[in-house]
C-alpha cells in the first residue's frame, strides 16, 4: 500500500496544504516544530481512522478551530482509494470512502494499514501495561475475525458488572451480576486466547528483526502474563472461560471492597524480556528503543503475512539515535515496503538515497 497525496484542513499546526508522495523511500525533513510529526500522525489518520498520539479528536484541531479535515489518495493491492476524515466539535468524526459515509462498523482500523513508529513507543516498553493491551488489541482488530466485536461487547460487559460492584447493589441483583460474570468469562476467554494464539505467532518476529537489528546482541522475548492465571500453555478456550469464572466467584468479596473487576483480560500485561530478565527493568535507553522498534517492524510483518497487504510504515526520526551499522540494516528492512515515509530532522543522518524529499519550511 501506498498513498500519492493528503490534504489537510485545519488539522494540528496546517491551516490548509496538500502534499503528493511517490512511491518507495520518502524522506520529510525540516528544523524541528515545522510540523513533521503532524504530518505522519494525519497520514495514520487519514488511513486508520483514529490517532498514534492521542485518543481524543479535539487536541488534533488546529487552535482556536472547531474541525478538522484530512483526505488521503493511494494505493491498495493495485487499486486507487480515496478517503476523507472529518472531524466537528459536536458532532464528530466522520468517515467517506470514495465519497459514501461509513457506518459505525465500517470504521474499522486497518482498511488501509500503517505502521507507525515514533520516539514515544519507548513507552511500550517502560509504561503502564494498558499501553501494551493497546498496541495487542489494534493488531488483533485487523488480523483476527471478530476480535474487535468481542472485545467490545466485553467492555460493555465489564461496565455494567463493575456499576453494580461499585454501587454495591449485589444483594438485590445477585442474578444480573451472576449472568453477567458468566458472560465476561465467557468473552474474555476469546480475547485471552487470541492474544495467546497471536503471541506465540509473534515471538519470532520480534526475536528476528531484534537480532538483526542488534546484531545478535541478546535476545528479545515476550510473555503473556495473565491476571489470574499465569500459565496458559496448552488451554482451551474453555478451561480459560472456566478458571475465568471461578475467579470471579471466589473473589466476589474482595471486588466488592474495591468496586471493580480485579481479573480478566482488561487486566492483563505484555512481558518483555531481554536475555530473560525484564526489558523495562534492566535494559538500557538504547535497548528498549531497539525492543520497540522491533516489534512495530514485527507488526508490520504480521500485518503482510496475515491480511496479505503490506502495510505503509510512518517513521519518526527513527535514524537518530542508531548507529550507521544499524542504520544500513534498518534501512534494509524498510526497503522491502510499498512505502515507507521517514520524518528526521537531518536527511544526513540517513544512509540511503530516498525516492523523494519534502523539505517542510517556516511559511514567510
């Protein structure tokens, strides 16, 4: 996948701009606060439909503006697509393709895939585990049939049986409670057993592009720590469902002090590990950025094998804090790809010749 032009309204610090793009190695420069990072995150936007950066549409708007626009021209698989995504304060997003507006379940992530890499994704690494159940969710929407239903209708779930916890109404409505445990476990057994099935497709990926990346230095890993269950190996998705539920059932109490659900896959946590030990703990600044960008080239590998379309990859200033070894290897990696459009400040620090360059300048 490709795209040839965007063009923006009022979106972040561009009150109005197009930009076409060639196919291949495309290199955005320009001194820092032009906009380069902005540029990147429209065109995720523009493509995916929701934000790397941020999960609220209104800090996307340029200030003192009430809506946004961003409409994307491309390629998929041979065949051009056009989409606009409008933004309105009280109103909302809105989503054309080719002119039609979506509906609510046509807005899916991963339509028109990309991949984005960016200074923050250390965070996968050292943040809190929802940063983690993140990143798992939005690749098992777009490789895992039914995966984004389920998982909504578990939140709903998770919703309605932590009001009832909070409220501390169970006395009067012990049956609702007991049918909605029984439900919770029985969707969160899916969604623990995708993310099972998905991480242990995954492994070799990140392994794969961590070695290569680091030249054999160590070896990268990662484990799914349940919140109630810390071996899956070799589980069914009913005997998760069933150990899901007895959990619930003998920590009804204690949840009841808390006023939440304490178990389950909207609790659960993404190990890494480096040479076995946690990346987040013992692994230097420039280890964890190796850890994160291995996995974004990991999903970007997952997302060609499994929905046989290869991704756009968005890349933030991603050269600068490598070596030109690691450079040279990377700049392999990425050659492989429809597309790949790198954002840095110096096209110096690069060590390819690119396809294009767009030089962002201050407007006079």
């Amino acid at each position: 996948m490709y795209i040839t032009h965007i063009e923006l309204y009022q979106y972040r610090n561009a009150q109005q701009i197009h930009y076409a793009f060639s196919e291949g190695l495309v290199v955005v420069s320009g001194n820092n606060g032009l906009g380069k990072t902005n540029l990147l995150e429209s065109i995720f936007v523009g493509c995916m439909n929701f934000s790397p950066r941020t999960r609220k549409e209104k800090d996307q708007v340029l200030w003192g503006q009430k809506e946004f626009s961003i409409k994307i021209r491309g390629s998929l698989n041979q065949e051009s697509f056009e989409q606009l995504f409008i933004w309105k304060e009280g109103t909302g997003r809105e989503i054309r393709n080719a002119g039609v507006t979506l509906k609510v379940q046509d807005k899916l992530p991963g339509k028109f895939p990309c991949v984005w890499f960016g200074p923050d994704d250390i965070t996968l690494i050292t943040g809190g585990p929802v940063l983690r159940r993140r990143f798992l969710d939005v690749l098992l929407a777009q490789t895992t049939l039914g995966y984004l239903e389920i998982h909504r209708e578990y939140q709903q779930i998770l919703k309605q049986r932590n009001f009832l916890l909070k409220e501390g109404s169970l006395q009067s409505s012990q049956e609702t409670f007991h049918i909605l445990s029984e439900q919770l476990a029985e969707k969160g057994a899916f969604l623990i057993k995708a993310r099972l099935e998905f991480c242990k497709e995954f492994l070799p990926w990140i392994g794969l592009f961590y070695n290569k990346i680091s030249q054999g230095k160590d070896s990268f890993h990662l484990k799914y720590q349940g919140s109630f269950k810390t071996d899956f190996e070799g589980a069914s998705k009913e005997s998760i469902q069933q150990a899901f539920f007895e959990i619930l059932t003998k920590n009804q109490s204690e949840e009841e002090k808390n006023g939440q659900t304490l178990y389950g896959p909207h609790r659960d946590n993404l190990l890494f590990l480096l040479a076995g030990r946690p990346a987040s703990q013992f692994g230097s600044q420039g280890q964890k950025r190796l850890c994160a960008l291995s996995l974004r080239l990991a999903e970007a590998a997952c997302l060609k094998l499994k929905k046989n379309v290869v991704p756009l990859l968005l890349l933030d200033d991603v050269f600068a804090e490598l070596d030109p070894t690691r450079r040279l290897v990377l700049s392999d990696c990425i050659k492989e790809y429809e597309q790949a459009i790198i954002a840095t400040p110096w096209e110096a620090d690069l060590s390819f010749v690119p396809h294009q360059s767009l030089s962002l300048k201050r407007p006079d």
